[in-house]
C-alpha cells in the first residue's frame, strides 16, 4: 500500500463486495486499499477481481496493518469485529483521530459485555458513521464518546424501486418473514408461539448465517410448531434472488432486542411491505422519526393486519429519496476529501 490512501479494514460479510464495486464504480481504487482481516478466502460474493489484501497472522496486523494505518489519509474500519484490530488501535491512539468508524450494532450494543479496551478505542473514535441517529445517541449515552457522526446508508440499497402495487392480492394464504438471521437477538420464538394460534400463514425464516447451535434450534421448533409451512432459508441467495423472495412476503417481522436487520426494514418498506417491528429495536425510532408507517409488535397478539395502499406507496417514497445510491455517494464524498 502506498502513502496518502484510504484504508478500508474490512472482515467477510455480505455487504462488503457490493460495497467496494460500489466505490469502485464512483470514486475508483487509485486512492483505496481494502484489507480484511482474515486469512484468504472468497465468500459472500467476493472475488480475487475484486483486488483485496488478507491479513490475519500477529505480524500481519501488529507490524502490516499498523504500517498501512500509520501511511494512510483515513482509515475505514467496517465495525470493530477482531481483538488483534482493537489492541492495535488501543496502544496506537494516535491512530484514533483519523479513523471512521462505521458502526454495525453487535460490536456496540451490550456493552457490558464489550472489553474495556473496545470502549476505550469507543470513546476516543475520531468519527463515527450511522444509519440511525439513534444509535449514535446510544453510544454517546453508554460509552461518553468524543466522536463526530455522519448519518446516511453507508452500504446503498440498489433497490430497483417500483411503486407498490394499488391492489391487495386476493390470496387465502400470507406469507410471514421472520428474523434476518440465526442469532438469538432475533427471538423467533417468541413470535412463533404466536404466530401458531393464526391458519393461512406460511413462515419464511432466514437463517443463512449467525450460530449453527441456535439455527438448529430454530428450525426444530419450526418445524414442530408450523409442519410444512415452515420455510428457512439455510444458504446465502444471491442478492437479485433475495429480493425476489423479499417481493412475495406480504408481512416481515422483527423481533430484535437491538437495531439489527436495518438493511432487509429498509427494503422491505421500500417495497411496499408491511412490517412490525419492536419498540427495543433504534430502528423503530428512526424510521417513526422519517415518517414510515409500520406496526408495533405487540399488536400481533391482536391480528396480522397489512398496511393501507396509501401507507405503503408513502414508504416507498420515503425509502425511495432517503436510500438512493446518489445520496450514498455524497455522502461517502464528504467522508474522503
């Protein structure tokens, strides 16, 4: 790498190949390097074109990547995932003022139990870079960061946006989306119990990625409790394929006791779905605060009831103006001047 670059510290994820075909597409890679820290391997979409570097030994991180960082204009860090990027960055706090932390939730929420060497890097991040507002306050509010804050979709939507249709579909059966992942902030099951008292309904539950022991779980209770109308989602789609699944839901839930699933909200009210969402979730706040309609959780006690046509081409709109892929480029823009 040479001097005067933008460092991007990254781990695999499925948002993250996109995202560099995303810069690279507006900005180019004169003035980026991409690093994940990891050992080499090509997941969730990425490939050797796309030109990264895999670090992943002590000398790599404690002599390479704090090289790299030391040389670099700024440094990205994609969430604050490895210990060995923490301890680096904990006796290097210099480091810390040109660092642009973009905050994904689990390496924040909870942070009793976090070290103390992640809430010190926390509360003297240079800047960090939020979805939600919301977020940010919580982390002022729990950590006493000095930090500054940008607020845009940091990872673009690219949704191809189309209005909702003006018609309810005339079917006997729903189709309900349950959770994003296998992780136990999801609480499925205490959606599915009930969800078991409601006929017509099939039960979608993505569960692709997060802890095997938890999906095995998930799926046995499932199965016991729905039979066959119970559909996961075991491997990683293709993001045009997720879609299309996203399009035949008429109605998702979100159980998540943190923000959590923000990318498939976001979508899915910018596709006319109707969702419900908990109260512990930032994203409640955030998306009551932009003016999108959605359903409290704990209504489904009462009924599964879908938005008004008026509600949903509302969304749509909303999502459409504050999701587009020209906003995140501006404001990507700001960031590497």
């Amino acid at each position: 790498m040479s001097e005067h670059k933008i460092l991007h510290v990254m781990i695999l994820d499925k948002f993250l190949a996109s995202y560099i075909e995303f810069i690279d597409k507006n900005f180019g890679r004169e003035n980026h390097h991409y690093v994940f820290i990891t050992s080499e391997k090509y997941e969730y979409g990425l490939t050797p074109e796309h030109k990264v570097e895999f670090l992943h030994t002590d000398d790599d991180i404690f002599i390479t990547l704090l090289k790299y960082m030391k040389m670099a204009k700024k440094i990205i860090l994609h969430g604050l995932w490895r210990d060995k990027v923490d301890i680096l960055l904990y006796f290097n706090q210099e480091l810390l003022k040109k660092c642009y932390w973009v905050m994904w939730g689990g390496d924040f929420y909870f942070p009793e139990t976090k070290s103390n060497i992640r809430k010190e890097i926390i509360k003297n991040m240079g800047y960090c870079i939020t979805s939600n507002n919301q977020e940010f306050l919580y982390l002022k509010n729990c950590y006493d960061t000095s930090a500054k804050s940008y607020e845009f979709i940091f990872y673009p939507i690219n949704l191809c946006f189309t209005k909702p249709e003006t018609t309810t579909k005339n079917v006997d059966n729903k189709v309900i989306l349950v959770g994003n992942s296998a992780t136990e902030t999801n609480r499925h099951l205490e959606i599915f119990y009930i969800l078991k008292n409601y006929s017509n309904i099939s039960i979608v539950v993505p569960l692709s990625y997060g802890n095997s022991n938890y999906k095995t779980q998930i799926i046995a209770e499932g199965q016991k409790i729905f039979g066959n109308r119970f559909k996961p989602i075991l491997d990683l789609m293709t993001y045009d394929d997720y879609i299309d699944l996203l399009k035949t839901i008429d109605i998702a839930i979100f159980n998540n006791n943190r923000q959590q699933a923000g990318g498939n909200i976001l979508t899915l009210l910018g596709l006319g779905k109707t969702i419900y969402l908990s109260d512990e979730n930032l994203l409640s706040k955030f998306c009551f605060d932009k003016g999108l309609k959605f359903n409290n959780i704990k209504s489904i006690y009462d009924n599964l009831n879908e938005i008004s046509t008026k509600d949903k081409i509302k969304n749509y709109m909303i999502i459409k103006e504050y999701c587009s892929e020209h906003k995140s480029y501006l404001e990507w823009k700001k960031i590497f001047e």
